[in-house]
C-alpha cells in the first residue's frame, strides 16, 4: 500500500493513545493452562449471532473509505462467506451494500446516525430491501473526529489535479496502482450508501458534513428505530454497564462493546476492561460483541471466555484485502481459526462454548464497572 493509505488504516484519534492501548491490554489478561483434558479431536467453533449462525466466532467488521483493492468489500464479503461468517458494511464504504449482500446472504448493515428521521427512515427501507440480517448502529465516535496521528487529507474526488498530486503514491507503488488500472477503475472516494434517491452519489466529504452536523442521536432515537426496523440491531461503541442497560431498553438485541478502534475519544480504557461488567448488566437479553484490538484468534478466546459471543475485526481484513484481495482475506480469517483452535487445546476444552472466566487471569481491580447496582429495567 502507499504511505497514505497504510497511515490512514493504522491511525488513531488525536494522540493515538487509545489504539495502542487496545492491543497492549490484551497482554494484560493472561491465560490459565490446562492439561490432562480429553480434547475432542475438532473443537467447535460455531455459533450464531443477530440471527445468522455462524461456523467461526469472528465476524466481518464494518469499516470505511478504504482504497486497498477495486474489489473492495465485495471480495471480504465471498472470503467470509468462505470461512463460514458473516460481515458489517460501513455506510461509509465506496461498495454499495447491495453489492456486498449479494456476495454474502450473512450481511449486516452499519447505520450512522445522519440526516433527518426522514432520510434514516428511507436508508432502513433501501437496505431492508437489499436482504440486510441486521443492523448495526454506531452510536460512538460522534462529533470527536480529530484523526491527527498520522491521517493524511483524502481528496474530496479524483480529477486532474488530485491525479497530479498524488501520483508519486503509483509510481512508489506500481502493484497496487496496476490492480486498478487492471480492474479499469479508480480509487473510489464516493460513499454510495449515503446517496439520497435520485441525487448523484455523495463523495466522502459530503457523507461526514451531513453526519457530523447531524445532532448526536438520544436512547429516544434508538427505539424509534429499533421500532421501525424490527429486527436485529446491534448497538455499537458501548462501554458502561449503565449504556448496555439503556441500549437493551431502548430495544437492542446485542451489545457492541467497543471503542472504535481506536478512533473516538482519545485515552478511553480499552473495552476489555469494561466487558465483564457489560455481560453482567445484561444478561441474556442481548447478545455481546466484542472489537477493538483483537489481532490474533488468542485474543479472540479472551473476550469469549469473559461473555462476548463473537469478536468484530477491522484493521486484520484491510491487511489482508491489500496483500492479496479475496485470498488474503480468507488467509486472515483461516489464521484466526488455527489460532482459536490451538489456544483451545492449550485450555483443554473442546469447544468456544465451555470458556469461562475463570479461563483468563487478570490483575486485581483490572475490570472496570462504574454502573449503579440497580435491576434492569423492563423494555
């Protein structure tokens, strides 16, 4: 990849802290060995989530403005397929959803919170239509953009002068200019998920002005979705026990435990601290996930073994889109499962579904939970 495009996947907000710390923290929680344990021969690694089963406990994470490979999203979206999972689309991906939900019939739809009720309302239809299992909405990273770690400026199209301006990234880096050329198209800047009916596709620039001068969504705007959507929805970027509370009340059917990669308020506490608390608070009435620093299938047994049921993965899916498209997608995801299979047999189980925290030792006062001790609410 050119310098720029590689900077901008591995940026974090502000200072970076956050996104260090989401990876550094995994070292933190260690494992307890097992041995003597009669191992089944295949560990199960299947389950389900937002109504889909899946055959592997890493699901596709959604993810935007990315120029690694023309294929874009739709070549994660077979590599998913392949591997037995499902994937997020960004809504501010340059691949339309449609696309993606025909390359993979276990699709989920990222949703911002941008325009009016009006324009959500009619984008909830577009990708109902479009065959989407559930719906992920974003509720962190409103409104406290400030990527200045290592961002550079994305052009708001490509035209003549952007050409001139950054053609040394094509000639540093022929592979990845020529994988365009081959495929007969551009770096697309666009955010087709965005487009207004019957306007011309909005570029990326467009999509963050209407997002950001959108007033940050209330638990009152949740419900009036999950009303109108009646399906899975997941609520993303949820830290605090009390947040996961009022997500569920508001109508969530699973908790996305999360702080963005990285890329929301700067020194937020990686989530792994916050997880155990947000199981607590709630219970079996949503289902939990997990992102935010897991780069390894070990990691991934470590937020299984304290209550999530699948881990999300962003960054590891670009890596893999830019070093070889679709079969570099599905190489990251086989990493992952040998990865889970091998920290399996290190904790004698025999299957994801027998971990439990006693599985995982952590220093004491690591855990986070500033939530009140009151009872749930009824939805």
């Amino acid at each position: 990849m050119p310098k720029a495009v590689y900077t901008s996947l591995v940026a974090g907000n502000e200072s970076g802290a956050t996104i260090k710390s989401n990876v550094e923290e995994f070292k933190r929680v260690e494992f307890l060995p097992r041995v003597g344990a009669a191992v089944a021969q295949e560990r199960e690694m299947s389950t389900s989530l937002l109504g889909q089963d899946i055959d592997l406990p890493v699901v596709i994470s959604p993810a935007g403005a990315q120029a690694i490979h023309p294929e874009g999203e739709v070549a994660v979206a077979r590599a998913a397929v392949a591997a037995g999972t499902a994937i997020g689309h960004s809504n501010f991906a340059p691949t339309r959803f449609e696309d993606v939900a025909a390359a993979n019939p276990k699709s989920f739809v990222q949703l911002y919170w941008s325009g009016s009720k009006d324009v959500i309302a009619e984008r909830v239809e577009r990708f109902r239509r479009a065959g989407a299992k559930g719906i992920i909405l974003t509720l962190d990273n409103a409104g406290v953009i400030a990527r200045d770690w290592g961002t550079p400026v994305i052009p708001q199209k490509i035209n003549l002068p952007a050409l001139i301006q950054y053609s040394p990234m094509g000639i540093g880096n022929p592979t990845w200019v020529m994988r365009f050329i081959r495929s007969g198209r551009l770096p697309d800047l666009g955010v087709p998920n965005l487009q207004h009916p019957g306007k011309p596709v909005p570029s990326m620039v467009d999509g963050m002005v209407e997002w950001l001068g959108t007033p940050v969504p209330t638990w009152r705007d949740v419900a009036w979705l999950a009303e109108l959507w009646g399906g899975p929805l997941m609520v993303k970027g949820i830290l605090s026990a009390d947040d996961a509370r009022r997500a569920v009340d508001s109508g969530a059917t699973a908790i996305g435990v999360s702080n963005h990669g990285g890329n929301n308020l700067d020194t937020t506490p990686s989530p792994l601290r916050f997880l155990p608390a947000v199981v607590k608070a709630v219970g079996d009435r949503a289902e939990i996930t997990f992102d935010s620093g897991i780069r390894r299938g070990a990691d991934v047994v470590k937020v299984l073994a304290l209550g999530a049921k699948a881990a999300l993965i962003g960054r590891s899916w670009f890596f893999g889109l830019a070093a070889d498209g679709e079969r570099g997608v599905r190489e990251v995801l086989e990493a992952y499962r040998v990865s889970i299979d091998r920290t399996l047999i290190g904790l004698g189980k025999s299957s994801i579904h027998e971990l439990t925290p006693d599985d995982v030792i952590a220093p004491e006062g690591y855990f986070l939970d500033f939530a009140p001790d009151v009872e749930m609410a009824a939805a």
